[in-house]
C-alpha cells in the first residue's frame, strides 16, 4: 500500500515505515509538519491495541518520546520495537493494569517521568473496557465496577498525580477518548455508556479548572466507529471493513497536540471541547 506523492513528499519514508499512516495520511484534513512533537513527551494508555497503538506510533513517528502504558506486556513490546526500528524518538513501557491501579502507582510514574523526561507535554487517557451488554436490570455489579476503575477512576487517578508533570511543561494537553454512548446513552450500553459520560465530566472539570493557566488544554474525543479489537466485541456481526482503521483519526490528534505544543497560531478548539473525530474540520 503506498500514498499519494504529495504525502510522500511530506512525509518522507512514512509509507514504508508505516503504509496504513501514510494512506490514511492522504486524506486527513490537517497535516502536522513532521517533526512536530520533537522533546515532547506524551503518556498513551492502552498503547497496545487499536486506536492506542496508532496513536503511540503516529506521535512518535512526529517525534514525541511515547510513555506506553498498558496491561499486555507482549502487545506493549510490539509497538516499542516498531518505534525503536522507524523513529528516533525515546518510548518506555509502563505495564499497568488500570483496574489495580492506586496512588502509590501513579506516584512512581510519575517519579520514573520526571527523572526520565522532566515533564509531561501530553496525556491520552485512551485505555477503556467495554463490559457487557446488558440491561442494567441484569447488569452484574461486579462489572459494573470493574468498568468504571478502568475507565474512570483510572484517568482520574492519572490527572490528578500527573498534573504537576504537565503544569512544569511550557504546554500541556490532555485527551480523554469517550464515546457516542458517552455523549447520548443508549439501551444495553451500561457502565461503558455512564463510564463515558464520567469521562466527559472529568475533562470538562479538569478544563475548567486550568483554563486560567493557559498551559494545559483539555478535550474529549470521540473517535465514533473505528476498526479496532474492541468494535469487533461490540459488533461481531459487522463488516470491519465498514467502518475506518484508527490511523484515519490522527490528523485530529496531531492537531490538538502539536499546535497547542508547537506554539504554530493556529487557532485551536476551546478547553473542555467535546470533539468528533469524524466530522472535526479544522477552524
Ligand atoms: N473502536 C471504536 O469503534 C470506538 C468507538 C468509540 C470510542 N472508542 C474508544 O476508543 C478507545 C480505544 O478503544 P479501541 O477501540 O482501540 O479498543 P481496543 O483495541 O480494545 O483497545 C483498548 C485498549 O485498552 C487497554 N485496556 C483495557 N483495559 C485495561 C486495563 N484494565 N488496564 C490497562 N489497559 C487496559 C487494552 O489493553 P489489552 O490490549 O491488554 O486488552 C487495549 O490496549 C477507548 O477509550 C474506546 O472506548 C472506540
């Protein structure tokens, strides 16, 4: 698979390195200048699989120093091996399981960045667990809580011990992945559905509590369908096909990060936007 000429000219060496970037690359609607993202440093969770792994790998092919965290030991070593071989960026692993996590956790984190890479640039809050479903009158507590310690309390947990990392950053932005179910719910959707809506609360929250800094941005995204792991769980009946791989929604990413990051002027959504990967156009 190759791109077009003028995103090979762009991007030069991208369409081999990583020939479902440079596709997708083709038709974004915002080109990062490569490079971009050089010295900064973003924490990805769940940087194993789907929407995570492309993004841990599109902002290390535009420069940052990636903090791959994630349950699966073996898929976090795929995605740090891909980097290491096709960019000259600095990733580490942090494998974590969002479910266990505590402050002490988040703690040594937040030591092993700060004695790494001296501050945090970025913070994607893109892990999630999707839990049954299933009617709440049927829906086991037990998931139910399960669900929203990696998906709610896990991000919290995260914002709150990593701040200071982000306010020593000249910029700072954070992204939580939310859902549609997360911005209109929807029947059998539970704790995922509510989790969601937690999550826009957080960012809301969490934006409007550093506006007045003008350092750290704050978004939720909702990347709408996207061919990944957790979308054939959901829809096992659906053609993946169908619906576009995660490297279609990075030009949103990048944009969020590297213009907010690389100071660039151009103009960037409010804090605290609730954005759609999909239908996003930039201003
Ligand atoms: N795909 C879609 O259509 C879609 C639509 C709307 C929103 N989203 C959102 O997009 C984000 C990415 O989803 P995806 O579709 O890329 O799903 P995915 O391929 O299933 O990836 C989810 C990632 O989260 C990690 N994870 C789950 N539980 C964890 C835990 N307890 N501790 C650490 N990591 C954990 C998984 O790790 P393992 O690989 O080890 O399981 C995996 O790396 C999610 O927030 C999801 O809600 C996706």
């Amino acid at each position: 698979m190759r791109a077009d000429t003028s995103t090979d000219n762009l991007y030069p060496g991208l369409s081999s390195a990583y020939p479902e970037l440079a596709a997708a690359a083709a038709g974004w609607r915002w080109h990062a200048p490569a490079d971009s993202l050089r010295r900064r440093t973003v924490v990805v969770t769940g940087a194993g699989s789907g929407i995570g792994a492309a993004t841990a790998r599109t902002l290390a092919w535009f420069g940052a120093n990636v903090v791959l965290l994630g349950r699966s030991r073996d898929k976090l070593e795929a995605v740090f091996d891909w980097i290491e071989s096709h960019t000259s960026s600095q990733p580490v692993i942090v494998p974590c399981d969002l479910e266990q996590l505590d402050e002490a956790a988040v703690q040594a984190l937040a030591e092993a960045i700060q004695s790494s890479y001296g501050s945090l640039h970025g913070l994607v809050h893109n892990a999630s667990m999707l839990g049954p479903k299933t009617p709440l009158a049927q829906y086991p507590a037990e998931d139910w809580q399960r669900v929203f310690q990696t998906n709610v309390h896990a991000p919290f947990l995260l914002n709150r011990g990593l701040l200071p990392l982000l306010e020593a950053a000249d910029q700072a932005v954070v992204l939580h992945i939310s859902s549609t179910v997360g911005r209109q719910g929807r029947a059998y959707w539970g704790a995922y559905a509510a989790s969601k809506f937690a999550l826009e609360g957080l960012s809301q929250i969490l934006a409007d509590e550093t506006e007045s800094s003008g350092s750290i941005r704050v978004y939720s995204i909702n990347p709408g369908g996207t061919r990944t792991p957790m979308r054939r769980q959901a829809y096992p009946a659906e053609d993946p096909e169908s619906v576009p791989p995660p490297e279609q929604h990075m030009d949103l990413y990048l944009y969020l990060l590297s213009v907010h990051l690389g100071n660039s002027g151009n103009p960037l959504p409010a804090t605290g936007s609730q954005l759609d990967a999909r239908s996003w156009q930039p201003a």
